[in-house]
C-alpha cells in the first residue's frame, strides 16, 4: 500500500478495493462517490480522500460465485490441505482415477500433495491402502 491509495467502500460501507489518489478523483468527479475520511490537506477543490463510499450499491460477482463451478483451484481452495496425509495441497487427485472414468467433480475430486498423489496412483484410496480425512462434497459457498 502506498501512501496515495485510498480505500473504497461499497454503499453498504463494505470495504471492496483499494485505488490510487489519481482514481478517486476521477471518481469524485464523475459524482459516484463521496469523501467518508478525508486528510487535512486539499487536492484541488476536493480534500485530499483516504476513504471513500460508492453513491450506488455495486454487485461484487467475484465474491458471490456460483459453487457449482468445479475446478482445479476451487478444489484446492475447498479442501486447504491434502485429503490424504493433511500437508500442503500441491496438486489435486481424482478418487476415481480419470483412466478409469473419474471426471472432476466436487464429489470425486481432493487436494493431495505430490507424494500422496504420486502413492496412490492409478487406483482408487482403497485399493493404495490409503485413508481420506475429509469426504469431498458440493461447498455451501464459493472459497475462494
């Protein structure tokens, strides 16, 4: 952060981002935000912004994903550690192996680090002799 960024809040006083002094300005003039907490100093005839508030409520899509939405970095995101062994998730696994039908869905898919991914290979966990601590499932909500 540098010391001309300026935070933006939602109408709804949600912190949504951080832009820089030149940014807010043009915000300000365009009239589709207002000055929450401002510096003693003026830039211009507008005081200097270190908060502003958006006039109108935005959607922020990015923080409302749909959860169907399966992919490899939303699998990682869900499950945090490996399925596995509980490290560090380097890469994702398919309980049913792809070779044998396995697609990626919520339901067939975990994070595991390289060496449990590597161990359990081309079989399903009960054939690798290997334990899941977790049962993979649809999330509720979208983690990003």
């Amino acid at each position: 952060m540098t010391a001309g960024d300026v935070l933006v809040l939602n109408a709804s006083y949600e912190p949504l981002q951080r832009v820089s002094l030149r940014h807010a300005i043009k915000m300000l003039v365009r009239e589709v935000a207002v000055i929450e907490e401002s510096h003693d100093e003026t830039f211009g005839p507008f005081p200097r912004p270190k908060v502003l508030r958006l006039v109108r409520y935005v959607v922020t899509r990015w923080m409302h994903r749909r959860a169907h939405l399966c992919t490899k970095t939303a699998i990682k995101a869900r499950d945090k550690a490996c399925a596995y062994c509980g490290g560090s998730a380097e890469t994702v696994d398919h309980i049913v192996p792809r070779s044998r039908g396995g697609e990626l869905t919520w339901e067939n898919a975990v994070a595991a680090c390289l060496r449990c991914n590597h161990k359990k290979g081309n079989r399903t966990p009960t054939e690798a002799g290997m334990a899941l601590l977790i049962t993979p499932a649809r999330p509720k909500t979208f983690v990003a």
